[in-house]
C-alpha cells in the first residue's frame, strides 16, 4: 500500500485526549493541514470552548470507560461517516512508591485503565470503521521510557512498552488491509503530564514537539514510528548497547526528564 501522510488535507481525524498538551498540539496542526478534526475529553465546557474557539468538532469521551468509549465511537462514526484517522492521544502518568503497602496500587490500576486499556477499547469500537475506509490510520502514542525505565513510574513506562508492542502486534495483523499502525514515541514534553513538567528544563518545548512530529509525518510516509531526535537517547539505548548508561543518566536527573 503506498502510505499517503495523514498530514494531507481531507483526512477526518479522531483525537481522544486532545482539550490539552501533546493531542491539542497536534489537532491544531492537522486541521490547519486542511484536515476534519474531531476532539475527545471529559469535560463539556473545555470542548465547547475549544469549538468555539478553534472550530474543531467535539465529543465528550471518558477513555477511562468502555460504555462512553463505545458511546462516542458511535456518535463519532455517525456525525463524520467519513473517519479514517484515530489518534489515540489520551494517556496519564503517576508517580508510584511501590516500597509502600498501599501507595501505589490505585495509581498503577488508573494508569493502565487509562493507558492500555483505553487505547485496545478504542481501536475495538473503531476498527471496522477504519478497515472501510480506502486510506486509513491508526496512531498509537508510546513514550522514549517504554524502552529505558524512569524509577519514578512503574506502570507508566510498561504501559507504554505494552503500547509499542501492541503496535508492533496489530500492524502485523492490519498488513493486508487498508489500515496502517503509526507509532507516535514522545519523549519529555514541556506538558502537565506531571506537575511541574511543563517548567522542567528536562522537556522538549511543545511546540518544537508537534511540529517536528507533523514533519516527520509529512517526509516519512512509510515510517512506522515517529520518533523526534529528542527520544533517540531512550528509543537506542539497548541497540547502542549503552543501555545501563542511558538508564543511569536518566536515573540521576530530573524526575521529568524521560515522560
């Protein structure tokens, strides 16, 4: 299949977890590409206003919950027959004391609710949608710590390792259908994806971020990971074969420096 870049114009783009950060970036990014862009979130007042504001189309989605999940797939297949493009963007990162009896297993259910299960229900509620379209697109968001651990976050860094190879998985499944798998690999992005990471000089500025990502669509059509040169350090280290090096830096740093 010759891969057009979903950056082209005439594309309708789902983006669940876009009100904010890294989604909202790119949502903005890609409507100004001459895409149909559909926002998802939990909050009705920040989707009307980012309407308002921005003229995207909105539904209200709790990536959290199945029943909303299915719910919001099926009023975003009815309202934009045309989708061909799920960004699944929503995501959340704890930080976890895992030496505590009972300080950590909240946190690390919410994060792989949210993170792992969220994205395997979307593509469930969506993909016979996306196998009907002629030129179609999953994208999938991992993270440069899905391959060098932060001591911090435990469950994020796997559920991002459960990310990358249940991309690596389904692309191989999707092969022979009109379905490709993208893999979107951040690495600390200057966010609220932690407080304080959006101040931290650890972290890529947002907006560097989203528009080296929507170059890196555009030039590399055939890629199956979007990997910014900032995630290199983490994505390389155990092909490099520094990996014990890399974990070690990323270890003695800021607690940010790897999201």
């Amino acid at each position: 299949m010759n891969a057009q870049p979903i950056t082209n114009g005439g594309n309708t783009i789902f983006i669940p977890g876009a009100t904010s950060g890294i989604g909202l970036a790119l949502a903005l990014r890609l409507q100004a590409k001459g895409n149909t862009v559909i926002i998802g979130g939990r909050r009705a007042e920040l989707l009307e206003e980012l309407a308002r504001e921005h003229g995207f189309a909105t539904v209200a989605i709790d990536t959290t919950d199945a029943a909303s999940i299915r719910s919001a797939a099926t009023e975003v297949i009815a309202r934009h027959p045309d989708l061909n493009v799920l960004v699944a963007m929503a995501g959340i990162m704890r930080i976890e004391d895992w030496q505590s009896a009972d300080g950590f297993l909240a946190d690390a259910e919410a994060v792989v609710t949210t993170n792992v299960l969220g994205p395997i229900r979307l593509i469930a509620a969506l993909i016979e949608q996306l196998r009907s379209r002629p030129d179609a697109a999953i994208v999938t968001v991992s993270s440069g710590l899905a391959h060098t651990p932060l001591r911090p976050t435990p469950s994020y860094n796997a559920s991002k390792a459960a990310i990358h190879m249940l991309s690596e998985s389904i692309r191989l499944q999707l092969a022979d259908t009109s379905v490709r798998v993208l893999e979107l690999v951040p690495p600390a992005v200057a966010t609220d994806l932690l407080p304080g990471q959006a101040q931290s000089p650890f972290a890529m500025p947002l907006d560097a971020f989203a528009d080296e990502v929507i170059s890196l669509l555009e030039t590399q059509p055939e890629a199956h990971e979007i990997l910014v040169e900032n995630v290199k350090f983490l994505r390389f280290a155990e092909v490099r074969g520094d990996y014990d090096q890399v974990v070690g830096t990323l270890n003695t740093s800021d607690p940010h420096a790897g999201a």
